[in-house]
C-alpha cells in the first residue's frame, strides 16, 4: 500500500501491507495495552499480618477464670497493636504477553491510525537547534500540536525542544509502544523511522 508524504510532491511512500494495513483487532489491543500498563506497577505494596509483628509470644492472661474473652496473643487483628487482617502483600502484576501478540497489536493500532488519518509522514525531522520555539513552528506547520514523533534513531536536538512540551513526546521506532502510540492525536513518522518499523514488525 501506499501512504502520502506530508507536503511532499512525489506519488508517496510504499509500505508493508503486512505492517499499515492490519485488520484492527480491539481484543488484542486492550489485553496488550492493558499487560503493558500492569507491568509498569511497583507492587510493593506490603503490611503486617499477625505473625510478622513484633511482640505476642506470651499468652496475655490464663485461659479461664478471668470472664474475659480467652486470648492467645497480644498481636491478634482485634486488638490495639496486633497486626492486619488481611495484610496486603508485595504482588507482580505483570502479565504474560507472547511476542507475536505484541507485534500483531502494534501492527493493528498503526493500521487503524492510517485509516483514521492520524499517521503522518514526513521526509524528516530536524531542528537547526535544540528550541523549543523552532519546534512549535514546525508542528504549527504540518498541522497538529498534540503529537508522537517517532524517528529512526536519537535525536538529541528535538528530545530537547520537545521535553518542555506537554502534549509532544519524541521516541524512536525501537522505543515505541502501543501506550504511547494511542495516548497521542497524531503520530508523525519520519521515512526512516517506517522502514524501522517494518524491520521490526515483519
């Protein structure tokens, strides 16, 4: 298929069907989308049971005899200084996702972002200086200010004329995910960067 070069006079760039034309697949997007997020919890999350508080290991008062309640343990959850019921524990949220399912969900979400013209090509990305104003002017000029600019390789000039910018983020082909692929408007790719992705996704 083909995709058209932003102010570009040429006929437009061929690429992979196989990779900008994949039927959409919302199933696989969410459990992809949603793995990726999972993976990115800490999970430390942690509190004392009964056991792992310190202190409790003589019986507070005889078994019988005293009219009270009979007590074994002065950490029991019921009491004032015992430990939690149900103490929450250090857990790994993450979720197992094949790789084939990774490449299909990113190949779908490239596919649907060309069909809804949100997947903007451009011959390249460069900035004569690391300015964010210079950076506004050219995102002012293809047209979109919310926006993921994806190149072939680092680029430290527009990292930094990015960075200052809320609703702009830059990566590079091997760096993009599909969190970041949906969280944006516009997803502006370089030439190289496409060809990068094909590499990655064939």
């Amino acid at each position: 298929m083909e995709l058209s070069i932003h102010n570009d006079g040429s006929a437009g760039l061929q690429v992979s069907d196989q990779v900008f034309g994949a039927k959409y697949r919302p199933g696989l997007i969410h459990q992809v989308v949603t793995a990726y997020l999972a993976r990115a919890r800490a999970g430390t999350k942690a509190q004392k049971n009964r056991s792992a508080v310190r202190g409790g290991g003589a019986k507070p008062y005889r078994q019988k005899g005293t009219g009270r309640a009979r007590a074994g343990t002065t950490r029991s959850p019921i009491w004032r200084g015992g430990g939690v019921t149900f103490a929450a524990q250090p857990r790994d949220w993450s979720q197992k996702v094949n790789r084939k399912m990774y490449r299909g969900a990113v190949r779908s979400i490239l596919s649907e972002l060309a069909r809804q013209e949100r997947l903007l090509l451009v011959p390249e990305l460069k900035l004569a200086a690391p300015k964010t104003k210079e950076l506004v002017q050219k995102l002012r000029e293809l047209g979109v200010a919310d926006a993921l600019l994806v190149t072939a390789d680092f680029n430290e000039s527009l990292f930094l004329a990015a960075r200052n910018l809320a609703a702009v983020d830059v990566m590079t082909a091997q760096e993009i995910d599909p969190v970041s692929m949906i969280a944006f408007d516009k997803l502006v790719l370089t030439e190289d960067a496409v060809r990068k992705l094909e590499e990655r996704l064939a």
